[in-house]
C-alpha cells in the first residue's frame, strides 16, 4: 500500500489558511476575504515586523557598535566599545 506522505511533503496547511476557505463571503474592499488573501495578509505583517525589528536593532546602541567596527575597527576599540565580544 502506498503511503500519502511518500512524496516527501510531512506538513499540511491549516483549515484557515487554504485556498478554498472561504471567510467572509461579501466582497470587503474589492476582493473577498479567504484563506489566500489571509495568508498574503500574514506573510506582509510578518516581514513588516522583521523589517521594523531589523530597523530598532541598527538604530539601537547595538547597532551603532556594529557600524563602528565595520567602518574602524580600531577606532571601536578606543573607544572602549569592546567589538572583540561581538
């Protein structure tokens, strides 16, 4: 017998994320609301927060040490930002 995992795939999307899902059937804002257009919906809140993280991480002390050293790296070291742990 033929197993339905022997193509290699061992995960399934979630019910609310498929295609076929439908969650609202009134057209919201010109398109209608269902599990593609939730998963688009996640994938670009997702990166939004990486990208604002990324962004609160160079903007922070942290990312001004890693700047210094990339541009000098002795320069880092005097001024006792300690780029040797990093």
């Amino acid at each position: 017998m033929a197993d339905r995992r022997e193509d290699g795939r061992s995960f399934q999307l979630p019910e609310l994320l498929r295609p076929g899902t439908i969650l609202i059937s009134k057209n919201v804002f010109g398109f209608e609301l269902n599990g593609r257009v939730l998963t688009l919906l996640s994938y670009f809140r997702g990166s939004a927060a990486m990208i604002l993280a990324l962004l609160r991480i160079v903007n922070s002390p942290f990312g001004r040490v890693l700047q210094a050293i990339r541009e000098n790296r002795f320069r880092a070291e005097a001024l006792a930002s300690a780029p040797c742990f990093i």
